[in-house]
C-alpha cells in the first residue's frame, strides 16, 4: 500500500512513523505546504519508505496528481479541508481517513458529521472506504465505547471524558491541539449532547463536573463542549436502551474566563468584523495569540487521559466502566519528539490505516469509529506504543 500522508504536523509525524513500519506499506509520501516537515521528518522513517512532497491542497490539480498513485490518504490537515481532500479522493480513486470532523454548518459554515457520513453511498460506489474521526477523541473514544457496549447488557449512557492535567513552559494558554479547533469547541459551537433520547443542543461552557481521572491524571473540571462522539454515539450504539450521550474535557479555569470574557465582548463567532477599516474574524485574533501543538513540543509535562464511561448493567447488576487511555506528555517527547496529544492522535489514526492495510477492514463507505470490529484496533494500539486500561468504578 502507498500511502499519503497530507500534513506533517506533530500528528502527521506519528502517524507517518507508525504506519511506515509495516510490511503492507510501501511508501509514505510525507506531503505539506512546509516543505521543511517533510525534510525533517523523511529520515525518521524506515530506509527506503519515505518520499516528501510540498503541497498547497488549495491546488485541486496538484492534489489529484499526489492522490494518483496513492492507495490511501491519511488527512491530518485541520477539518475544514475534509470535504474538498474526500472529494478528490472520490475523483482519484484513493481511500480516505481523517481524524475530526469541523462543522456544524450553520454555526461555521463548514462540513460537519453529517455531512461526511452522508457520503457513504458515492464511496460504496467507487469501491471505496472512508474511515472518518479516527483520532484519539473522536476515534479511540468512540472505539472504546463500542468495545463497552458490547460488553454490557443493557447501556444508559455513555460518556466520553478527556483530562489533561499537563503544564507548558513559557505559556499561560496552550490548547494542545489545533488552538483554531479548540476555540471553536469551546466558545462558538453549541454542543451537541443525547439527553433523555433525544439529540439537543447546549449553550457552550454552561455544564460542567469534577471527575477522578485514573493516576497519575487525577481529579480535575471537564466542561461538555460540541464533540462529534456525542452525535455518533447515539446514531451507532443505542440498540441496548442508551438514553444519554456526552462529551467532557478538562479546561483550565482561566482558560475558561478568557473565552468568557470573549463571549461577553460579543466575539463568539467566526464572522469577520470591521475595526478602523480593517476586517478581521475574532476567532482569527484570539488564535493568533496562541501557540501551535508543534511550538509546544518538549514544553509539555505531566499526563492526558482520554477514556468512554459506560453506565448499564452485566447480569442485572449496576456497573460503570470507563476504558481509557493515558500518554505521557514527557515519555511521548522521549520517544517521538512530539507532545502528548500528538502521539495520542496520531496512533489511532495509524492503527485505522494499518487495519486496511492489513485486509482487516474490508467494507467500503464511509464508516465510523463505531462501526469497525474493535478488538483488532485496540491491539494494535498497545503494539504501537498506546496501551488502554478497563476499570469499574463505584455505582452510584
């Protein structure tokens, strides 16, 4: 299989490492607009498995011509590019795997969940298979929550929880991943949620709880904010009585006031305004002022953990389960040079790729987390350097 790989941030990077060292794999064009990534990145790989490319995705042209002797394209380019990369993947006759999805359209005027799923039948057609949100959350998250699922009798909720209880050197404010898509989670978009059966949507950072991650995580506040588990979830796992669906991620507090701080000046949104003849979009302001996951590298101390709790019954007896998964952000340095959370996406990402490869996964369509056989997937992740943990938690 010869893969592309479009986007050689932190996540690119692993997954990029990951995959190459597969026999199944025979090349991975390591493709950017920054054609110093892939220089960087080339001599990480296997001898003879590395080739790089600079590439601008806004070049429909030059993107067919990159996806034409590829097998699989791996997308870990920020969301609102997924349409146009699936698109012309449909046109080159590539598979597909992205790890989010951006979106709701009518909030921010890009292609949300929905709209990917919806593309099932013209990948079905051309024989094709779209493995979409296949990160650590999405992706991982909503693995973990299948594998519960399957394993409990009856399912009432389920609940994705995402804490890191890192610090970084030199900064007051440092979203680990993409600072753009963070913002958005977290201040404009509404969060989706699956409440008493039915799908609603919430006002951003008005729920929140405390929740004991496992060590050396901890306890820490989540706050529900817009995720696409809490659409998925519902549409794949609800066979089994699930009346609740959720999302949670631990924020700093004064990360909090900041963006409350933003809302109450009237900048919740990604619409451009107008300030002394220049026009600008506040989302574009705040993001400027913040670093990229890439600038945070060996800055990152401490640990993330991100995990699905299930709460149903085995037998007829209460249980809630959480499976999770723990990355050091310093161990994570150690062996890729890169921060947590890029080694925590980019594994699962990589797994997905290595499942296709492999034959492993063999439907076409579009498909989601939740729909793969688990089990594969999450040995692959504890042989590429992301083992998983299952506790029972006290019931309540």
């Amino acid at each position: 299989m010869r893969v592309l790989q479009l986007g050689v941030g932190s996540v690119g990077e692993v997954t990029a490492r990951t995959v190459a060292g597969e026999p199944e794999v025979t090349k991975v064009v390591l493709a950017d607009i920054d054609e110093r990534r892939p220089a960087e990145v080339a001599p990480k790989l296997p001898a003879g498995k590395a080739e790089t490319l600079r590439l601008d995705v806004h070049d429909r042209k030059a993107l067919l011509e990159a996806l034409a002797d590829a097998d699989l394209v791996i997308n870990a380019l920020i969301p609102e590019y997924n349409p146009d990369v699936m698109n012309a993947c449909l046109e080159a006759h590539t598979n597909y795997l992205d790890m989010a999805a951006a979106g709701p359209r009518d909030v921010v005027g890009t292609a949300d969940v929905d709209e990917e799923l919806a593309r099932d039948a013209e990948f079905k057609e051309k024989g094709l298979t779209a493995l979409v949100f296949f990160g650590i959350d999405p992706g991982a998250s909503d693995v973990f929550a299948r594998a519960l699922y399957d394993q409990l009798d009856t399912v009432e909720s389920l609940t994705v929880l995402d804490g890191d209880n890192g610090t970084v050197e030199g900064y007051d404010f440092a979203p680990s991943f993409s600072p753009a898509t963070m913002v958005e989670e977290c201040l404009i978009l509404p969060p989706h949620a699956f409440e008493e059966g039915k799908l609603i949507r919430r006002q951003p950072l008005t729920k929140w709880m405390e929740f004991e991650f496992p060590a050396p995580v901890g306890k820490l506040k989540v706050w529900n904010v817009d995720h696409e588990e809490s659409q998925l979830m519902p549409t794949y796992l609800s066979g089994k009585g699930l009346r609740n669906a959720d999302f949670y991620i631990a924020l700093d507090q004064g990360w909090v006031d900041l963006l409350l701080t933003w809302r109450k000046l009237g900048f919740d949104h990604n619409k451009e305004i107008e300030f002394e003849g220049c026009r600008f979009r506040p989302l574009d302001l705040l993001v400027s002022r913040l670093p990229r996951p890439i600038d945070l590298i060996g800055k990152m101390h401490g640990a993330v953990c991100v995990g699905a709790l299930a709460v149903g019954t085995v037998g007829g007896k209460p249980v809630r389960r959480y499976m999770y998964q723990i990355t050091s952000h310093d161990e994570a340095f150690e062996k890729y040079g890169v921060q947590g959370t890029g080694l925590q996406t980019g594994v699962p990402a990589a797994c997905a790729a290595i499942m296709l490869a492999k034959g492993l996964i063999r439907e076409h369509g579009v498909l989601a987390p939740e729909r793969i056989d688990p089990q594969p997937f999450l040995d692959l992740m504890t042989e590429h350097g992301a083992p998983w943990s299952v506790v029972d938690l006290p019931t309540r």
